[in-house]
C-alpha cells in the first residue's frame, strides 16, 4: 500500500576530484507530482563552509528510469535516470542526465518504498498520456 507521505532521502555525491571540493550533499523529496532535489557543495577546507541549498523540480515525466545498487560494507546507491540532463547538468558529478546518489543510513527505510512509488507515478504519468492522445484522436 503507498502512503500518502511523501518520501524524504537524504544522500551524497562523492568529489570526483581528489581534492573532495565537488562533494555534493542533497535531500530528494517525492511529491505526487513532481521530485524536490535540494542539494549543496559540502563545505570543506577550500569553501570555507557548505554552499546555498539550490532546488530543482524533476516533473516524473522527466525519470526513465530509478535503479537500487545495495553494496557490501557501503552506502546503497540510488541511480536515478533523467531523460532531460539539462535539468542537472549543473551539479558536479552527474554525467549525461545519471545521478549516482550515496543514500545515507537514516534513510535506508524510506528507500525500499520508493521502487514502487516511482513506478506508480511513472504509470499514471503514461495513462495520462495515452487518454490524451485518444481523445485528440478522437476529434
């Protein structure tokens, strides 16, 4: 059964420079229409503290796909596939529209519901679409 709260993860990017100043921390939050991402570069010796919290709305028409890595003696990793990189392009880490999230351990619960929320809102997402091009067609 899905809930009507919305899931909440928190996770990390891990620098892709040796340096760790590309180290980004975020929050995802499920909504019924749309994903919040809330990230931030991690403050480190370099930045002289963490960066300001940016938000970015990710319609569930933009996911294609949502993949779950459990890891041995590591964080799971949440791979999430946007079909527009635009949307992310500007936080480091991310290639071609894949995000590669370290998920943290307090949020370890809430990962096993999202698999089947994703795919929920994926679905209606695409019922919506083929009524809609029905009743164009329709006309």
């Amino acid at each position: 059964m899905l809930d009507t709260d919305p899931i909440s993860l928190h996770f990390t990017i891990p620098a892709t420079d040796h340096l760790g100043r590309e180290t980004v921390q975020g929050h995802l939050r499920f909504h019924a229409e749309h994903i919040d991402l809330h990230w931030r570069l991690k403050g480190n010796v370099f930045t002289k503290g963490p960066g300001d919290m940016t938000l970015i709305e990710i319609p569930y028409s933009r996911v294609t796909r949502v993949d779950l890595q459990k890891r041995w003696f590591r964080p799971p990793l949440l791979v999430l596939h946007v079909d527009e990189p635009t949307l992310v392009q500007e936080i480091p880490g991310i290639e071609l529209g894949q995000m590669k999230l370290e998920v943290d351990p307090d949020s370890r619960l809430e990962v096993k519901k999202l698999n089947d929320f994703i795919d929920f809102r994926r679905s209606l997402f695409l019922l919506d679409e083929t009524n809609e091009r029905l009743l164009n067609l329709k006309k």
